[in-house]
C-alpha cells in the first residue's frame, strides 16, 4: 500500500489536504490525474445508472427500468436528521486514553492477550500480557510481533495469542490494555456513544435553535424529495432517484488512506417499487451492481459480492449485500465498496410521520378492474432498494486493482486502468525534437484533443528519451502512446505502443482517431 501512496502523490492522483501545514486527518485531495479518475468513474456511474440505466436492461418482469436524477442541499433543515434517527442513533462507540489525549473507535481497537505458559505448573498459572492495535487482527499481530518474540525469549516458552475487541474484554481485563498510542496501561476509558454527524449553525447567531448539521449520507435529501419528484417528473413506479454528491462523517479514527475519510463523496440510487415486487428487484440491482464493478476493470478473486447476515442487518432493513473488494490493507479479507441494502417502506413512513406529508403513492395500474376497464387504484408506501457505493472508494480501488509492478519495463510501475476510466486517454510523442517531427505531433495532438479531449486528457511531450515520457505514462496509466518518427514522414505512419503488453505496431497516421475510437468504447 505505501508504493500505491507513494505513486499517487509522485503522479498527481492524490494528496493530504492542507500539506503545507502539516495536513490534516481524514481529509483528501485530488490532484489533476486524480481529479480525471474520479471523474470518470463519477460519469460511469452516471451513464449507467441515469442516463442508460443497466445498460438498456429489462428489470424484473420485462419492466423498463427508468432513473432520474436529483442535486440534493449538504445542509438539510434538522429536523431531516431527527426523522432518520440520525441526530439519536448515528453513533459509534469512542475510547480515549486519559493519559495521551487520543481518540479511537471501540469496534477498531483491538487487545491482543498473551498467555505464557512458561509458569503453567505453578500455584499462579499462565502469565497474562497485554497489548493493543487498530485494525485487523492479522495488523494487529503483525504491530506487536517484536514484542511477542521478546516474550517468548524471556519467559522461554511459547505464548498464545488471543486476539479480541477491546468491548469484549472483562471490565478488570481492559484496564490491563495499553493505549495503542502513547503504550500506558489503565488510561483507556470505557467505550462511550459519539455522533458522527458534524455539527454547525445556520444564521448569525449560534444559539441552539440554529443548530444544523453537514449530512453524513445523500440519501435522505432523495426521501425528502420523493413527492416533489412524483408531482413534477410524471415518473411512475417502478423508478429510481439518482444522487451523487459530498458527504461527511466525524470518523472517530480515519484511516487506510482515503479507504475511511472525513470527507467523502457517495453515489446512490434510491429505487422504489411496489412492496410485492421488492425482493425481486432488490435482487436484480444486487446483481447488475456486481457487474458493474466487473465491466469497469474490478473482476477477479478481489472481488465478491457478500450477502450480510440477518442478525447484522439494520432493524428496518429486508436484505442487504456488499459488494466488496480485497484492498492491500484488508487482505486477505475485504472492505466494503458498495453496499445494496433493502430499506424496505422505512424511510418514507419516518419522513412522512415527523413532517405529517403524505408519502403514500396512488398506483393506477393497480386494484381491481373496473366496469369500464380501468383499474380502480391502489395507496401503498413504496419500497425502497438502495445501491449505494463509495466514490472515493471506487476510486482507491482502481488504483489498487491497477496498479502492477514489472522490473523488465521502462518503468517497473504500471497503472493498467480500463480505458474508460483512464485520466489520460493518449500521449503524442515526436521521437526527436527536430526534423520536422514536433509538428507533425502537434497537429495530431490537437486533432485527437477536438475529438477525445471531454472524457480525459491528450498528452504532448518531446522531453527526455521516448522509453522515459513512455515510462512516465505507464505510471500514469495512459493506455495508448502514439510516437511520430522518421517512418512517419516519408511513409504517412505511426508507432502506437499499448501500455498493458508494451507491444507496438504501425498504423496509418489518418487511422489514429478511428483506432483510438475503437479502443476508448465504453465496455
């Protein structure tokens, strides 16, 4: 994960926000590579969820499947958050350490108990250490090995290792647990509820009756709006609300690089249907979901799809599932890219109690057949199945997935993103900066920067020798280079160089944008 880091802030993917003064945690820039990717990823999404939904699919039943989309407030009035059980649920269990001032979720910290045996025989039997860590177990161990092995020499005997959650320890075993940070026993209070929701005020004043909050997720803004978008859209049911857009969560312990984040940006889909026909469509998108992923260069064993446990399901949830992909800081295990959860009629039942707006939809192709042909109706509160993914995640991701060490190239770093989400779509090289060459490349630039500059970047370079700018996009992930030489002068070609295999071949110089063209498809 550290070369990954190491690459994204050498090629201008990503950044720690305000670094010229030290940063500042659980905060992210993008830079212009960075900033493309995440565009492209965010306009994939777009297309195959709003514009094109499922590509053109049929949902269950034959059903056209239609999507339209939403821009929804960060700063929503209270009382939104109230409704949603936000302001008294959204919570997570906080430790402090007394001793060092630091802060770490309860579910994260983990207590590693070591039990020597080296004094097994005797009246006090088996010697108890403890240490602590955040995140997984195999971290967890791996923080602490130093530390085992110099046990197991002193008390000359081999200790076992038990791994737990710091919450599931005894009251009198925990204050045995060091802090993870400053290493001091017995200074770890007992886990404590902390709202996630950042907190700010509307209005000059700040008092308590200005109080509001930045929204931890995008959805609520589309439940808000469920009736304004019936009224005005002539959409009918089934049908989807699309919403992308800036989140905020106050992470109690932001890590894993952008993977946990203060900051982050979401892309939800909110598709109501009738309860009936619920499950079938909550399988369907779960499905369509998973290969979505696949289709934009995520497929493989890094990838699964992770059907989450009744007894771990949200109290009004029906079903919920997990797309999940294996990150270098979760193997082997995976984190959560995007979860497809059946809400169910929750949330629209809370909104319309607490606001005393009807959220009841009137369905005319329901009910009973009326003498004159026409169906007498139903009122029902629609279902709601929920796609929601992480950009950001998606983002990391890519990166991950993309990101290929070969020592026999230029460049023994490669970033091998689909082409559809590459930030830099292709390079044009004069081999030489003389001889006529620098035009020639100019005039294609420009030519292939009309046609394909809206969807990533057309790249330009004379400096430095061909294999070093060759190398440069290979770390930057640009699928295709197009080098102008002295064949290309006299014989109207050019060399084309594919980033995943190296290989290269000639083409004419009036081909390149169809070839380009041809490369670039969407799937």
């Amino acid at each position: 994960m550290d070369e990954i880091m190491s690459l994204c802030k050498r090629r201008g993917f990503i950044y720690q926000a305000s670094e010229i003064y030290g940063g500042i945690n659980g905060f992210w820039d993008y830079g212009p590579l960075g900033a493309q990717l995440k565009k492209n990823l965010r306009d994939a999404w777009w297309e195959d969820m709003i514009m094109l939904p499922c590509w053109g699919k049929k949902g269950p039943g034959g059903e056209k499947v239609r999507n339209v989309p939403v821009e929804t407030c960060i700063i929503q009035n209270p009382k939104v958050w109230e409704a949603s059980g936000h302001v008294g649920g959204f919570n997570d269990p906080m430790i402090d350490c007394k001793a060092c001032k630091s802060r770490f979720r309860a579910d994260h910290l983990m207590a590693i108990e070591f039990v020597s045996d080296a004094y097994r025989d005797t009246k006090e039997g088996p010697e108890h250490f403890y240490y602590s860590g955040i995140g997984s177990e195999q971290e967890v161990i791996e923080a602490n090995q130093k530390k085992l092995d110099k046990l197991n020499k002193a008390r000359g005997g081999e200790a076992r290792k038990l791994v737990k959650p710091f919450i599931d320890l005894s009251i009198e075993s925990r204050k045995l647990v060091p802090c993870p940070s400053c290493d001091q026993k017995g200074q770890l209070t007992e886990p404590r509820q902390f709202n996630l929701m950042f907190k700010t005020y509307v209005g000059a004043t700040a008092s308590e009756d200005d109080i509001a909050y930045l929204r931890p997720e995008t959805a609520q803004g589309v439940f808000v709006n469920f009736k304004n978008v019936v009224d005005t859209s002539r959409v009918k049911i089934p049908f989807g609300i699309g919403n992308t857009g800036k989140s905020f969560r106050n992470e109690v312990t932001p890590r894993n690089f952008t993977f946990r984040s203060r900051e982050f940006e979401q892309m939800e889909l909110e598709f109501f249907c009738h309860p009936d026909e619920s499950m079938q469509w909550f399988e369907f998108w779960r499905e369509f979901r998973m290969k979505w992923w696949e289709s934009i260069g995520l497929a493989g064993d890094n990838l699964r799809l992770y059907d989450t446990p009744k007894k771990d399901l949200a109290h009004y949830a029906m079903a919920g599932s997990d797309v999940e992909y294996r990150f270098p800081f979760t193997a082997p295990g995976f984190g959560e890219l995007e979860g497809v959860a059946h809400r169910g009629s929750y949330d629209l039942e809370q909104h319309e109690k607490h606001s005393k707006v009807k959220m009841k939809y009137f369905d005319t192709d329901r009910g009973e057949l009326l003498p004159n042909g026409s169906k007498k109706g139903e009122w029902y509160t629609p279902h709601c199945v929920e796609p929601a993914a992480g950009l950001d995640r998606g983002v990391l991701a890519i990166l991950c997935e993309s990101y290929t060490k070969d020592a026999s190239r230029p460049s023994p770093e490669i970033m091998r993103f689909h082409p559809r989400l590459a930030p830099i779509k292709a390079a044009v090289f004069p081999l030489v900066n003389k001889d006529g060459m620098p035009e020639v490349a100019e005039k294609l630039y420009e030519e292939l920067s009309a046609r394909f500059g809206k969807s990533g970047f057309i790249e330009t370079d004379a400096k430095q020798s061909i294999g070093k700018r060759y190398a440069r996009m290979d770390e930057a992930g640009c699928p295709y280079c197009f080098t102008v030489d002295g064949e290309t002068l006299t014989a109207q070609t050019v060399t084309v160089r594919d980033r995943d295999t190296g290989a290269q071949e000639r083409i004419g110089l009036d081909k390149v944008s169809g070839f380009l063209d041809e490369k670039l498809g969407m799937r």
